[in-house]
C-alpha cells in the first residue's frame, strides 16, 4: 500500500537514484570479508598496535561530521562502534574525487551500512579510529533512524524511549538504543547455562508437539483451532508437562524442553500470552531433590550472567546464592491472614476470602480460593527466594500427595521478588489417583471453570504401563530474565511482544486534490510536498501552500507551470 513519504525519505530516495546513476548498486549481493570486530580492535589495538596495520570491518553509519577534505564518523557493527576517519585523498588517491566528494558526503546517509578497509591509529584526542583507504556502499536505509544524542555530562536528549513505539520497531530499538541488545544477549546466555547444566547431568533435550487434540498440563484457558484436512479441532499447547511424562514411561532418565506455550488469557506487565517455558521431569527423584538442584542451578546461572549471585530487582537486592527458605504454602497463610485453611471446607473458605476482602464466586473450588487468598495476601511478601510448598490436594491435579499428609502434595513454588518464577512436583503417578483427580476438574469445568483441565485418556493409558518415581520442574524463562536484567516489564524481554494490530493510513490520490481544482499535472506533487490529505491542505495558509509548492517545484526542477496565489486560493473553498 502505497503511502505519504516524508520529506527526509524522498531525499533518501533521490540519494537511491544518485547512487545507481554512479553505477554503484544500493542493494550488493556480494559477500564482504570482515576481518576485525569493533570490540576486538577496541579492546586489543594498545597491545599489539601492528597487528591491525589492515583491518576490514562492515556494519552501519550512525553519525557523520564532515570537515572539508576529511570527516568523522560512528560505525557501528553488531558487536559496539567505532570511530571512523575518511580523508579525500587518501580515499581517492587518483584525479577522480568522486568517491569521497559524491557519494561520501551526499549521498551516504546516517543509518547506511558500509564496508571498509583501513589502519587503525589514534588520533590527537586520543580516540581509536579506523582510516579509510576503501569504502564500499552495502545498504541504502530509506528510513531515517531517531537521532538520539548524549552529551559530555552523559545525558540523554531525544531518547526512542516511547514503549509502544519501542516494542512495535524492536529493530529500531536495538539499533538505537545500546541497553536492550544487552538485555536479550543476557537472555540467551540464561538459556544456554541452563541447557549446559542438564547436558552434564546426562538429561536429553526434546520437542512436543506445540497443537494438541487436549489443551493438558495446566489449569490455563487454551488458543482454539481446527485442523482442515483431519476436520477436527486443535489447541496450541497450553503446557507441555504430559508429553514430557510420557517419555520418562518410555524409558528416559530425563528429559528438558525449552517450550513455547500459549494461554489465552489476560496481558499485563508480568503476562504475555505466549511465553517461553522450561520443563525438565527426571526419574527416581522427588521435589526435596528438585529444590535443591533448582536453587543450586539459579545461583550459577546468576554467577555467568551478571558475575555474582546477588542483583538488583527494582528497589530489591536478590541473593540468588543457595540455599533458599522453604514455607509450606498454608502456613504462609496463616502467618499472613490469621487463618488456618487446612481442613476448611469449600464453603468456608470462601466466606474467609470474603472477609478478607477478596472477589470470589461460586465456580471457585477449595483450591482456586486458597490460590486466590495467597496470590492477593501473601505472595508480595517473598522478596529473596523462597519455596512455597505442600500445596492442597485441589490445587495440583498431576501431583504426588504429601508422603505425610494425604491432604496435601509434594509441590513446591519459586518465589522470587514476590512473583512466581517456578513451579514444581513429585510427579503423580498412580493411574487410578490421576482419573480421579481428572474427573474432579470435570466437574469443576461443568461448574464453570473455565481454567480446568481436560481428561486425557492417552496420558491415563501412559501411566497405567507405569511411571517410575519421577520429580518435574517448570520455570518461567521470560520472568527470570526479568529479574536477571532488572526490567519490569515482559515486553521488554520479549523481542517482539504481543500488541493490538497497527493501523496504517491509506495514501492520498492525487484525484482527491483534482477534485477540489488542483490542476492534474501538480496533484501527485502537491502530495510529495507534504500535504497528506485536503484537509492538511486547507489548514494551511494559501500563501504559504503558494510558497511551498513552487519552492519544491524550483527545487526537483519540475517541468510545470508555475502556480499563481489565487489559484491555490480558490482550492481552500
């Protein structure tokens, strides 16, 4: 769809045209050797200053400053920046100073990538530089990018800081604004310290199916969707746990997931829906032996990511060094409300959520109230790690109930900064338990619960060949390097989170403007000058229209009588 360009894109793109009438191509295909990083020159050039007497670096022009026969400039390659310095004649040692004069200095805009070849010194101010000997144009960017300055005191002026511009333009984002590469960089080395530390325990890596015939794994409202050839409907996974116990059945000793999963529900700060999991169900181990594996494994996952185990999380220094508190989830209760729910009933539990306040309905079971209770009362109040367990039997239909007490399970919750981080169980594997417990979610989602679990009769069929004692983990990837990077937000660790559907205006046709008596042959330029719609037209003052037409036309030399004042007058009635 066609659109309104601005006036710095139309001159990007009379640049476009320069650039192909001096026979050189915007767009090369060609491979460009790079030789050297900016990092590497940066970090390494005071040491051994020889040996980057040749370097050849690529990436993009982020700032220009020409001074006659020589500039200045910032590349910046996807590793940092670097200064850049071309001098004419050493650019163009021949009679020919086209390279430097024409495409360097006119045509050559903020945001271009090039290639270069050259020496790396220091100049009189001390900075490292590269000195140009050879340029090569590799990519025209026909958008200008935000000009974001800092000046001596280190402040920041124009700042791209707008957050639904940033999460809409990520690639904008990234190439502006240092910060958020470092963000997403730290993200990935959370993944691959994890992924190193189930490798060397011998677990293996797997995939699950992402569409399922059964929405399973978790209490969670799925994305819905049909399958055409096979006419029958599908939803995109809400967990990927009974995939993974399906495998420890068929003999593995342990398998981990790195999972996208999809619920449809709410979004907020700490919400998204999808989002990024880690599932891991080993055999022979209980939740005892998870707390410790997990809290031993978050501490050297901290360590390679920020170099020490403490970080802060907002106004919080988290201590992510083992070992942590452990807090049987009633007795959280009780400690924060005054009130021992063990043993409640349905009815009175909810009276007691009333009483504190709380909104709950009839739909809600023993085990969404005491969920909804802790959520709302105590959960704020974990700000170092801290594992909530033994949660009631209600609240976790694919857990082992407690080896101590049968109303309760061995599941255990991360809480870290007062949000859930990880979720955990002795895996349930007594067939006959598992119906049983399927079937109570039945009956809540006949009750309205909208969040229950379907039975899944292949799973049940799974358990029945028999499961060995087996211990699984889940830990919410996007919160942890939320609070690994001290954002806020999950859209800022997601690269490109999800968002209401942009809205793109439709260009103007030149025939609105011959519609109102701009004559045919200055309708399209009436549009290229600005002037987006009539209505943007006529807010204008007809001498300054007047001005501004015949300006553009004396500038791009259009071929085109001039226009006198009351014609463009007469286009304001």
């Amino acid at each position: 769809m066609a659109r309104v360009l601005s006036e710095q894109e139309i001159v990007r793109r009379d640049a476009l045209k320069g650039l192909r009438a001096m026979g050189v191509e915007p767009f090369p295909a060609a491979e460009f050797p790079v030789t050297h990083k900016s990092t590497q020159i940066n970090t390494n050039f005071d040491d051994n200053p020889e040996a980057f007497a040749e370097v050849c670096l690529a990436g993009r022009l982020m700032t220009k400053r020409i001074m006659g026969k020589a500039s200045f400039g910032v590349l910046a390659d996807p590793h940092g920046k670097i200064q850049i310095y071309v001098n004419r004649d050493e650019l163009c040692p021949g009679e020919d100073k086209t390279l430097y004069n024409g495409l360097f200095k006119k045509l050559l805009d903020i945001g271009d990538f090039i290639g270069l070849k050259g020496k790396v010194f220091r100049t009189q101010t001390g900075e490292i530089s590269v000195n140009v000997k050879e340029l090569t144009f590799l990519s025209k960017a026909l958008r200008p990018l935000p000009v974001v300055k800092t000046d001596d005191s280190g402040k920041v002026h124009d700042a791209f800081s707008d957050p639904e511009l940033r999460y809409r333009q990520r690639y904008v984002d990234l190439v502006v604004n240092d910060h958020v590469k470092d963000t997403f960089i730290k993200r990935t080395r959370i993944i691959n310290t994890m992924r190193s530390i189930f490798d060397e325990a011998g677990y293996l890596e797997v995939e699950t199916p992402i569409l399922q015939p059964i929405a399973g794994g978790a209490a969670a409202r799925p994305f819905m969707t049909h399958h055409n050839a096979l006419d029958m409907p599908l939803y995109l996974r809400v967990a990927n746990e009974l995939y993974l116990k399906r495998l420890i059945v068929g003999g593995f000793e342990g398998v981990y997931e790195f999972a996208k999963d999809f619920r449809n529900e709410g979004m907020d700060r700490t919400h998204n829906p999808e989002f990024t999991v880690m599932e891991i169900y080993v055999a022979y181990k209980d939740y005892n032996w998870m707390m410790r594996f997990v809290e031993n494994m978050l501490e050297r996952v901290a360590n390679q990511v920020k170099g020490q185990t403490k970080t802060m999380v907002g106004e919080n220094e988290i201590d992510f060094a083992a070992p942590y508190a452990r807090v049987p989830i009633l007795k959280a209760i009780e400690e924060h409300t005054g009130h021992n729910l063990l043993g409640k009933g349905e009815d009175e539990t909810r009276e007691i959520a009333r009483s504190l306040g709380l909104e709950v309905d009839e739909t809600m079971g023993y085990g969404k109230l005491v969920d909804e209770i802790f959520g709302e009362k105590c959960e704020h109040n974990y700000i170092q790690p801290t594992f909530i367990t033994d949660y009631p039997v209600e609240m976790s239909p694919l857990c082992k109930k407690h080896r101590d007490d049968d109303r309760l399970t061995e599941r255990f919750e991360l809480f870290i900064n007062g949000k859930e981080v990880a979720n955990a169980y002795s895996e349930l594997n007594d067939p006959i338990d598992q119906r049983e417990r399927f079937e109570e979610q039945l009956r809540l989602s006949e009750k309205g619960d909208d969040e229950a679990m379907f039975i899944d009769q292949d799973f049940l069929r799974a358990l029945e060949y028999g499961m060995p004692p087996t211990s699984g983990l889940g830990i919410g990837i996007d919160r942890l390097t939320m609070m690994l990077t001290n954002q806020s937000s999950i859209q800022e660790v997601l690269f490109f989170p999800q968002m209401r559907p942009e809205k793109f205006e439709a260009a103007p046709k030149p025939a609105d403007f011959v519609k109102i008596g701009v004559p045919q042959d200055w309708a399209e330029h009436v549009i290229a000058a600005g002037f987006g719609t009539v209505a943007q037209l006529r807010e204008a003052k007809p001498t300054a229209v007047h001005q501004k037409l015949n300006g553009f036309r004396k500038k791009n030399k259009l071929d085109i009588p001039a226009l006198q004042l009351d014609e463009v007058e007469a286009w304001m009635n």
